[in-house]
C-alpha cells in the first residue's frame, strides 16, 4: 500500500514539475524578440507565381527548350521586362537567439503586419504554414540583398507537443483511478474471483453460436466485398489515408486507421466494410454468451436474427464514418455488458478494453462524443458504490464532479487527439457555420424579424426578404446555405465564435420558431426509407473517378452468379423497420425505468438498470444533436440509433430478467398504475 501511495506521489510530483516546465517555456516564448528574413528563393513555383500576378502566364511556354524551362533565360526577362511590376519570392525565418527560435518545441509567429508598415516594397506577406519559419513575399522591387532585418516574432508551443502531453497524462490518471477502486480495496476484491462452471451443453451452446455467428459473416463478407466505398466523404478518407494528408474535415482517427492498414496489408477499399462486420458479429456473440451465461436460457441464441434486420444488414456494407462510429460503440457496450453479466476474476480489464474501444467510437465521429458521454453515468455509480458512500448529499456530489471530471476528460482528447498527427493549426477543422445559418435564418423567417441576422453578414445584392424566401426554399438544407468553405448568402468572413453568439441569441428570442424549425427538420429526417438498401447495378460499379485522379487504382472484382443470387435474395426479403419506431422504443424504456426507480429507488444500485438507463440517454441525446446540428436529411446521420436502440432493448430485457422475470416486472407496472390513480 506504502508503495503505491509513494509511486503515485512521484507521479504526481513529475507532473507539476512538467506542467510548470510547459508553462514557463510558454510564457519566454511569448516575449517578443527580433530576428530577420533571409534565404531568398526565385525558383520555378515563384517564377510561375510572378508571371501569374502580372497576367503573363502565356509568356512561360517561350523559354522551354526540349520540355525543359529555361530557369536562367525566363529569370533574366522577368528582371529585365520594366512592365512586370511585382516579384513573388520564397523566404525563410532567422533568429539571432540560439535558444529561442523555431525547433521541435516551438513554432514562429513572426509580427507580419509591422514588417508590411516598415518594408513599403513588400506588397503582401505570406507563411507557408500555421508556426512555420517558410513564407513567400510579393515585393514591388527586385529583391538584391541578402536579408530583412529587425522582423518582430513570439514563439507558441507545438500544439502536438502539448496534446501528446495531455493524452499520456490522461491515461496515466484513468489508469490511476481503476487501480486505485479495483486494487487499493482489498474488501472489495473477493467479488471479482468467481469462477464459470461450463457443463457440456454450455460449450456445446457457444460453439454453435460461434460457428452460426462467423457463417452469417462470411457470407456476408462474400456478397458484398469489399463494400460500398464511393460515398463522398469515404473517399475523402480513403485519398486522406492513401497519401498520409491528414486533416479534421473527417475524424483524423479514421484517415490514421487507413493510413496505418495500407502499410501493413496493402491497399484495398474494404476495410471498413471488415472493420464493421467484425464490431457487429463480435458484440453480437459477446452479448448472446453474456446472457446466455448468466440465465441459462438457449432462446438467446435467436438473438443472432437482428443481423437480418434489414436497417442493420445492408448499413453494415455501408463505408461511413457514422456507421463505423456506432459499430464500435455497439462493440463497446457489448464488452460493459459481459463484464456486468459475467463476474470473472479481474474483470475490471474487461471493463477498461470496453471504455478504450468505446474512446475509438468517438473519435471516429465530430459529435460522438455526446453518444458516448452517457455511458459514463453507469462507470461513476461502479466507481461511487465501491466508495460505499452512505450520505445522499456527498453521493450527489461526488456523481456530479465524477461526470464533471469524465467530461473534461473526453473533451480534452476529442479537441487534443487530432493534434498527434496534424501539426498544422489550420487543418485541424472544417467549414462548420452553415449549420448555425440554417437555424439562425429559420428564427429570422419564421419570426418575421430582419434585428436576428446582423446586416452585415449579407452579400452584396441579399436583403432580408430573400433570405426569408430562400429559407423556405431551403428549410431542411444546410448546405444550401454554404458549403466547403464558401456561403452562397452571406460573407465569407464571420468567425465561428460570431455565428455562434448570433445562434444563441436567435434561439432565446425566437424559441417557438427555432422549435417548429426543428421538429420539421426532424419529421423528414425520421421518416427517412433506407437508401443503404442498393440494388445490384448501383452497388458492383466499384469505378470511382474522384479515385483515379488522386493516383488511386480501381478495385476489381469478378461477381459470380450465385453472388448475385444471393444478393438479390436478401435485397428483395429483408424487412426495413421505421427509424421513429427505434426513437419511440427508447423514448417508452426510459420513461418506464424512470418510473421504476421513483416507485422502487433500489434500482439504482442494478448495474443493468443504470446500463440501460445510460443506453436509452445515448439515443435520445444522440437523435436530438442529429436534429439540431445536421446539415441535410441523411440516413447515415441518424442511423446511430438503430443499433443503439437495440442495445437498449436487450439490457432492459436483461434488467427484467434480473430483478426476477417479467411476472415480476408486470407487478411493478401494475403498482405503477395503481400509484398514478391515487395521485
């Protein structure tokens, strides 16, 4: 005990040491400091960049010999032609402190503005990369000397740098916190040493569900390999991992992933089609031997049919961020499942495989975090009832600085996580504004009021009542609005803080409109058809032009008759069910486990009662963002549901079996009803 309480003061210790290292070598690299610009470039790309801002472009196909450009004959005639007024230069920056300048620590940030104030022959100034010590010039004079003296600069901490720093500390602190409840509580420890007495029907039963289970993946795999692939954004992160070009328009985990498989195996366009099935049939096994283990019942076995649910078979050969997002997050709560179910001896390693897989599923989505943010309530009852807090008051307090705590955690390696591999700043998000305009323009609109959207905002030759008209047209469309760094109806140039202060204020004064807005928006994206359904024509053309340009092979494939028999099978029979029927379902299990704990506040100490209460939140929360921040009506959007419905649905059918069967359970509802007559 000694030992760990003096590992984790040195922990500890080394910690505040680097933290005030980091703090300090920030505030000396924020003092302004003087340097000077040098190493002056006139190559190919700023000859082509001066012919350019001159309009001359034409003159360059003069001075090629045998395809080869003339450096030296095209160099001497820019400097000699007088109608050629501007010059383009590369350059780099220099620093007279030996300590303090540009390195593995620091990025520069030289004072652009004074230089352009002083250096009246410098018409603009440009740094190649967010820190970087390389930029380019545009001067109105040839630029003859060796250097620009006396060019103000700060220096920043790599944001890499500190978020490696974050992360590994991150870990360090979760690892700390399981070690210190499943360790340091000796008492509690007995709990976890049962063992699992298997007879031979037991083995008999997981053999044949994993025989079932891998048969239903391979033929799976062998329709629809390697997947449909083409969706914009796949390729995106497809063309992303293939040149190891990665940046946060897309979660920068899936373009690693990519990255990291196409190194090791080769390329292929499949992997997340595997990565897909793998997460589903996985957590599905885990879940039936969970169950099965626990009650004994072989009827858990048919749990393998939800894999012919239309919704879930032709969504799995579907390649999308969103859809590999939850197929984590379905493997996730698979693994949390087993590890309430099942109470082997150490299992808290379960439990930690679970949360780490569950930390991948956000990171493969930008808003999964508020999927996977709910899971958290069911790790801060375990953590609080191994305490054995009796005061409700402390209790209270300690849930909500625990969910406080897991909450800052999350954020921090969602913002940070993408650092680790791109070292550009500007990178690091897309365009995201459209998806304030949409609503912002819907309380305009539907208000009547022209105060909501500052004028400014407007392009040239918009006003309020074209906006009022365009949103009609666009009521459910927020790309319309903007899309890929450029707005159709208003300036490019407003920061995201702005349209974020402009959204708010709009939601406050108009809260009616903003929710007739959205429950439009929802209605449509809710009674969605299934388009993963893809007939055979669409799905085999694996041919993608966007592919072909960015050097990338097309995939092959020979498609057998007994394929497309296949193929047209399940196309034809597999049943759809109605997204709002998942909502609903969630929505009517949470307000009975809301009534079950009023009557009964026992429940809160059933792991399987606050597992799926958290479950049922992650939808709920999960369909309300979707409704809210999408910017089109999208399936993939709002598909996270369905397998998270699922999920609910078989822990609530665990939670009944585990209070005593549902005789029980109809007992409860029926003092339910009886508590609500008195009322």
């Amino acid at each position: 005990m000694k030992k760990k309480y003096l590992l984790l003061k040195i922990y500890l210790s080394l910690l505040i040491l680097c933290i005030i290292t980091l703090i300090v070598f920030s505030l000396l690299g924020k003092k302004t400091r003087v340097g000077y610009i040098s190493e002056f470039k006139f190559d190919e790309l700023h000859i082509n960049r001066t012919l350019e801002i001159n309009n001359l472009e034409n003159i360059k196909n003069n001075f090629y010999k045998d395809n080869v450009l003339d450096d030296k004959a095209i160099t001497e005639y820019i400097y000699t032609n007088k109608s050629i007024t501007k010059y383009s230069y590369g350059f780099k920056m220099q620093y007279y402190d030996k300590i303090f300048r540009h390195s593995d620590i620091y990025n520069v940030y030289p004072d652009l503005k004074k230089l352009l104030k002083i250096m009246i022959f410098i018409e603009n100034i440009y740094m190649s990369s967010d820190g970087s010590p390389f930029g380019y010039l545009i001067s109105t004079k040839i630029i003859d000397f060796e250097k620009i003296d006396n060019v103000n600069y700060i220096l920043k901490m790599k944001t890499n740098l500190v978020s490696q720093f974050i992360i590994f500390n991150l870990l360090i602190i979760f690892l700390l916190l399981f070690t210190k409840y499943y360790f340091i509580y000796e008492n509690n420890i007995n709990v976890y040493q049962y063992k699992i007495n298997l007879n031979k029907k037991d083995y008999l039963f997981i053999l044949v569900t994993f025989f079932s289970i891998l048969s239903i993946f391979l033929l799976q795999l062998y329709i629809y390999f390697p997947g449909y692939f083409k969706g914009w954004d796949n390729i995106d992160i497809i063309i992303s991992g293939y040149n190891n070009k990665y940046w946060n328009g897309h979660p920068v985990f899936n373009q690693v992933t990519l990255s990291f498989l196409y190194n090791l195996f080769g390329y292929s366009p499949s992997y997340f089609f595997i990565i897909n099935l793998i997460c589903w049939y996985l957590g599905l096994f885990i879940i039936i031997i969970s169950l099965y283990l626990k009650y004994k019942n072989i009827f858990f076995y048919f749990l393998i049919l939800i894999s012919f649910i239309g919704n879930i078979w032709f969504a799995n050969n579907y390649q999308i961020k969103d859809i590999t997002a939850v197929n984590y997050f379905w493997l996730s709560a698979s693994i949390i499942l087993f590890y309430l179910l099942i109470p082997i001896k150490n299992n808290f390693i379960i439990l930690i495989v679970g949360l780490f897989i569950l930390i991948l599923s956000m990171i493969s989505r930008h808003n999964m975090i508020v999927t996977v943010y709910p899971l958290f309530i069911l790790v801060t009852f375990i953590i609080l009832n191994k305490k054995k807090i009796t005061n409700i008051r402390s209790y209270i307090l300690m849930f909500f600085n625990l969910m406080l705590i897991f909450a800052i955690l999350l954020v921090l390696i969602f913002k940070y996580q993408p650092t680790l591999w791109i070292k550009s700043s500007s990178l690091y998000s897309g365009f995201t504004q459209h998806l304030y305009y949409l609503p912002i323009s819907a309380c305009a609109a539907l208000s009547n009021d022209e105060d909501v959207i500052p004028k400014q905002w407007y392009r040239e030759g918009i006003d309020f009542d074209y906006i009022k008209e365009f949103y009609l047209k666009n009521s459910i469309n927020a790309d319309a609005f903007g899309w890929g760094g450029v707005s159709t109806v208003f300036i490019n140039d407003i920061s995201q803080n702005e349209v974020q202060k402009v959204f708010f204020k709009a939601i406050f004064k108009h809260p009616i409109s903003w929710l007739k807005h959205i429950t439009n928006f929802g209605k449509h994206i809710l009674l969605l058809k299934n388009n993963f359904r893809m007939n055979f024509n669409e799905y085999s053309n694996f041919y993608s032009d966007r592919l072909n340009q960015a050097g990338i092979q097309s995939y092959i494939r020979k498609i057998s008759n007994l394929n497309i028999t296949l193929f047209t099978f399940f196309y034809k029979y597999l049943i759809d069910i109605n997204l709002y029927i998942f909502l609903f379902l969630d929505l009517l299990i949470f307000i009975i486990l809301l009534c079950l704990i009023i009557i009964n506040k026992n429940y809160i100490k059933n792991y399987i009662f606050i597992f799926c209460m958290s479950i049922c939140i992650s939808s709920i929360m999960t369909a309300l963002i979707v409704i809210i921040f999408s910017p089109v009506i999208n399936l993939r959007y709002i598909y996270i549901i369905v397998p998270i419905s699922i999920m609910s649905l078989i822990s609530f059918i665990t939670f009944i079996n585990d209070i005593g069967g549902f005789k029980k359970f109809f007992t409860e509802l029926k003092f339910i009803k009886s508590f609500g007559n008195k009322k």
